[in-house]
C-alpha cells in the first residue's frame, strides 16, 4: 500500500512537472534528483570500504547542471575539469591505500548519476522534449509494473541470481511486452489528441521506430535496474535508502532512468546523422 500511494503521489507530479514546468524548473528538479541519489550511491560506496569527499562530488554535479543550463555545448570539457578535480582532492585527502578507490567511486558518482540525468533536461529542451519524456517515464514504468506482476505469476527461470534472486527471464520478457504495447497506446492517444486539435503529445515518423526505441530503453532500464542491484548487493544492503516508503531510496527508483534516459537522448542525436 505504501509503494502504490507513493506512486500514485509522485507521477502525477511529474507529469505536471513535464507538461507545464518550464525548463529551469526541469533542470532544477532533475538537479535535486541527482544529489540526492548521489549522496545514496556515495553512501554505498562508503559501505563498501570508501571514503568518499561527499560534498565535492554533490558540489560537481551540482555544476554539472548549471552548465546544462547555461552553456550546454561545455559540459564535456567541465566533466573532465571536474574528474581531475575530484582525483586531486582525493589524493590530499584519503589516505595512499585508499586514493585510487576513493577517486574511483567519486567520478563514477559524477557520471552515473550527474551526467546520466543531465539527459533529462537536455531531452525536455527539444522540439517534442514533453513527449519525449511522457514516452521515456511510461516505457521504464509500465515495463517496471508488468516484469513485477508476471515475475510473480509466470516466473520460473532466474534472470541474474547472483545479482538479483527475484528476477526471471518471464518478467523481462513481460516487461518488454509492456513497453511495447504502452508505446502503442501512446501513439494511438497522440494521434487521437491531435486530430482534436489538442497538441499534448505527439509521435511522428513511422511506429516501428517508437517500438524499437521502446526495446532498446526496456532493456536499458532493466540493465540499469541490475547494475544497481549489484552495487547494493555488494554494499550488503537491500535498499539504497528510505527516502521513499514502500519504494527505498531515490537511487532505488531512478536505477532505471539512469540508463535508458542516456540512450534516449543518443537515439535523438543519431537521428540527425540519418
């Protein structure tokens, strides 16, 4: 019960985050969506044996965002400014065992969480950005529930034990049977919207590019869901945090996103080279 009042509190939300905030507000709530899952996966990485500068970190990914705002065009060039400064801290910082770990955990914080999320934003600025973020949220979600209810129902071969027990090879399967048939509704309410004048969300092009583009983000999302599981797991712990009853952490619920967000974002640059 907690997990679903939770749910049906937060997507709304960002729903209306997505159709009528305006971009600063996008990248200001994605922003505090990445400190927070980042201060979780430091947290985890502390678990781990290291001894992360915490504040440094949440600080460059903080910067991160700014230049997303800002000038765009710079965030490659300030990531790697921001690596070495990372790596230099360390290196006065931690203890010589530790530097190298240390510096390790901290800029892959910067990049799996700070840059994997700058794509957020960046997808909301483009010409279809609302409905490029309503496909993103409802591919990762949908394909999220339906793996849960016919993992439970229908599960018998394990996906990745090692990793995460409760996974099977149904519930991926489901989940990606999910994706699909979402998309489907989705371009069927955008053409129905549009031909009553109604310009909410729109897919243009031809439906099998929408589907592949939902098994390539189904997938994503199920790998970033594992990664994440691996990290926990070897932390020893089940949840990233309890931030969000019924759900754990921030990180427990963007694992998803943190993947299949980039890859939507470098589908849409790909375009433009075809």
């Amino acid at each position: 019960m907690k997990r679903v009042l939770t749910a049906v509190i937060l997507i709304p939300m960002v729903l209306l985050l997505v159709f009528k905030g305006p971009f600063w507000l996008i990248t200001l709530a994605a922003a505090a969506v990445a400190v927070l899952a980042a201060w979780e996966f430091l947290a985890l990485a502390d678990a781990s044996g290291a001894k992360t500068p915490r504040i440094a970190v949440l600080c460059g990914i903080v910067l991160l965002f700014v230049c997303i705002f800002f000038r765009p065009e710079y965030a490659t060039p300030l990531l790697g400014c921001l690596n070495f400064a990372v790596f230099i801290i360390c290196a006065f910082r931690s203890p010589l065992p530790r530097v190298l770990p240390d510096t390790a955990y901290s800029v892959f914080g910067l990049l799996y969480i700070g840059l994997s999320l700058t794509t957020i934003p960046l997808l909301s600025a483009q010409e279809n950005g609302d409905s490029l973020l309503v496909f993103l949220f409802f591919v990762v979600w949908v394909g999220d529930i339906v793996a849960l209810y016919v993992g439970r129902a229908f599960g018998r071969r394990k996906l990745a034990p090692s990793i995460s027990p409760n996974k099977t090879w149904e519930g991926s399967i489901g989940s990606v049977a999910g994706s699909l048939l979402v998309t489907l509704l989705l371009i069927f309410l955008g053409g129905v919207l549009t031909r009553n004048n109604f310009d909410l969300i729109s897919y243009p092009g031809p439906v099998w590019r929408w589907l592949v583009l939902a098994v390539l983000l189904n997938i994503a999302a199920q790998v970033g869901d594992l990664i994440e599981s691996a990290v926990k797991r070897g932390a020893g712990v089940k949840d990233s945090g309890s931030l969000l009853p019924g759900h754990g952490g921030i990180l427990d619920r963007i694992d998803a996103l943190l993947l299949a967000a980039p890859v939507l974002w470098w589908a849409q640059l790909a375009q433009q080279w075809f």
